[in-house]
C-alpha cells in the first residue's frame, strides 16, 4: 500500500512539474472556467502517460512549494464530471491527505490519474476549450494538439521508482495511530479498527446517545495507512457502523427554521476491504430535501437579502440582526432547497463579507457550500 504523503513528499522534493505530474495552489470546480482547467489537466496527463499513473497536488505553492493546503473537500461525483467531458475518459480519484503542519481544517490534495489506452479528448464545448480539443503535456504546461501519432511511454520506471518510495510500513501505520489518538485528538474520544490484518481506521468525535444510537460531531476519520482522510466536518454529525468487511459513515445535517430543527441523513459512505491489499468506496446520496413554508421562507429570504445588502454597503449591525447572520447561511441553504434559485447567487455573494466577520460563520458557510454542491448530483 502506498503511503499518500510519502508519495506527495517523494513528487515534490524530486521532480518539478513535467509530463506525469502537476502542482496546483488551488483548484475551482464552481465555475465553467475551474471546470474547463481541470479537465484540461486530466486530459493532457491521462494522454501524456498511457502506461501509468499521474498526478495533481493540491495545495502546494509553486514558489519553494510551500505545503499550505486546502479545504477538506469530498466530492465523491467528480468521476461524473470527467465522464460527461471527456471521451475515453481516464479512471481519477482524489484524496485528502494529512499533513502535521497544517490545521485541522487543512489538507493536501492529491488526484491520481489512471488513463486508458485510448486517446482521451474533449466531448463537448467548455468555457473556451472545443469539443475534440486534445491535449498532452509539454514539460509542465497541458498543450492543445492536432496530432495522428502514437503517444509513447517513457514515464512508467520514473512512476513506479517514486511510488516504491511512498510504500507503507509498520512504523508508519503505528506512528500515524499514535499521533492520531495521542497527540492531535487527545481531548476527544477516539476508536481505531483493522480490517483485513491490513487496514487501520481510526476515528474520533464527540459522541452522544440517542435512542440507542451514537452519533459523532467534530468528526475526524482517517485511513491511516495511506495518511488519507475519508471524512471531516467541525459541523455535521455522522453514524459510524462496521463489520469485518466494511466501514460505513452515515452522514446528517442539522436543518431547521427558528426552534424547529432536525437531523437529515445526506450521504452514506461505505468502504469496502478486500483480502488482496484493496480496497473500495461507494457513496450514495439519501438526502430528502427539507420543506417549509413559502410564507415563511419569504419572510426569511427578504430578512436575508436586507441583511446582505447592510454588509455590503458596511452599515452596523443591530444586535438581533447579528444573532441572525450566524443563520444566514443555512437559511439561503434551506431557502435554495425550496425552490428558491437565486439564494444560491445570494449566498456566494456573501461569502467576502461573512469571511471577514468570524470563524464560526464563514464555517457554516463552507458547510452549506458543500451540501449544495453534493446535492445537485441527485
């Protein structure tokens, strides 16, 4: 099994960017042109190399590639993306990996490419790029191409040389168990699991009991072996259920208007181990978007956009209008999931000002952000 920050490490000390492996500060999937550029990207690494992985770190300065992270992100549908864009689309994963340096909140990302041994080109028109636009890499920009020519493998003993590097050991598995519980979650309560005599999953969160059933807020779950977070929310509770085959994390939202909030089941993640040394996950999407009032809603939607304006415009805040900027992101949330399409335009909009007011707003913010963007896949 390889080790996801030896490899990350292994990439950046001993190669620049070059046709098998590519570094990013950031990466945008909200917008057409976010979109267009990472599917540029895929495409040119997947064509470039046809005999073996690539790779995309993200979160990684391209000056003295200073490791500074991004935002935990969980889109377990971005295969989708690359299916609908690309024709011979290549296999792509992307994970989260841990780095001690950065906060809890912070991760690298890593996206690894498995091409086909088919050309891999543009289905269809985004942003400025043309359907049938075919790309490879040239050193370390992806290049447009209008070429008939056998792409050859020249990267495959680099590749595999790196990755023989970034394979696991037991004093890595032990010393990431060890860090996990003692050090970075010591004031939480933390479980650990091995399955298949190989995997290691730990957890840890504040729990509680409900009827019967545990739930976990402030979660934190790793895959130790790989240094790869499978979940992260300061927010959302989660259920964790195993067998001797299976992990599976249930996650809830908390939604509600005024005192009438409820727990939502969102997304359920199921890994499975297998004896060879592999392992899989499925998400699925159970969501049932909660309906309120339009009435109501109305009044909650114009009391928002009142607000917006007054921050926009830099005006004092009462202090009930302060109490309820705290809700403004889960209301435009809720207000969204009715039908509402432009708070959605309205919570973006937000977003500068409640990043410059306090940290527990623009995490409720990050936290509708990424509810939207799973729910409209379903």
């Amino acid at each position: 099994m390889i080790n996801k920050r030896l490899l990350i490490k292994t990439l950046l000390a001993h190669n620049d960017e070059s046709s098998f492996y590519d570094k990013k500060r950031k990466i945008d999937l909200s917008s057409k042109e976010g979109k267009a550029k990472f599917l540029k990207h895929i495409c040119a690494l997947s064509n470039s190399n046809p005999a073996n992985n690539s790779f995309i770190v993200i979160g990684v300065e391209d000056e003295g590639n200073e490791i500074n992270g991004v935002d935990f992100f969980d889109d377990s549908k971005i295969q989708n993306l690359v299916n609908a864009y690309l024709t011979n689309p290549p296999l792509i994963s992307y994970e989260n990996v841990m780095f001690p340096h950065l906060p809890d909140d912070k991760v690298v990302g890593l996206v690894t490419i498995r091409p086909t041994s088919e050309i891999t080109s543009l289905r269809k028109n985004i942003w400025k790029y043309w359907g049938g636009s075919i790309f490879l890499r040239d050193g370390s920009i992806s290049m447009p191409k209008d070429f008939d020519i056998e792409i050859k493998d020249v990267n495959s003993q680099i590749v595999k040389s790196i990755e023989n590097q970034a394979k696991n050991n037991i004093e890595y598995t032990l010393d990431g168990v060890i860090d996990f519980i003692n050090n970075r979650h010591n004031d939480l309560e933390s479980h650990y699991k091995v399955f298949k005599e190989q995997f290691v999953v730990c957890w840890a969160g504040i729990n509680k009991n409900v009827n019967g059933e545990v739930y976990y807020s402030r979660v934190d779950i790793e895959l130790i072996n790989e240094q790869v977070r499978l979940f992260y929310s300061a927010l959302d509770e989660v259920s964790i259920s195993f067998t001797e085959d299976e992990f599976k994390i249930t996650e809830y939202v908390h939604l509600g208007l005024d005192e009438n909030y409820k727990y939502y089941p969102l997304e359920e993640l199921t890994i499975t181990f297998h004896e060879n040394g592999f392992y899989n996950m499925d998400t699925r999407l159970i969501f049932e978007q909660p309906q309120f009032s339009k009435r109501t809603l109305y009044h909650i939607y114009n009391a928002n956009n009142a607000l917006l304006e007054k921050l926009k415009k830099n005006i004092p805040l009462r202090p009930q209008e302060k109490k309820d900027l705290q809700q403004l992101p889960a209301t435009y949330l809720i207000c969204f999931l009715n039908d509402f399409q432009d708070a959605k335009e309205k919570l973006m909009e937000a977003k500068p000002f409640l990043k410059q007011i306090d940290g527990n707003v623009y995490q409720s913010f990050k936290e509708s952000v990424r509810i939207l963007r799973k729910v409209k896949y379903s």
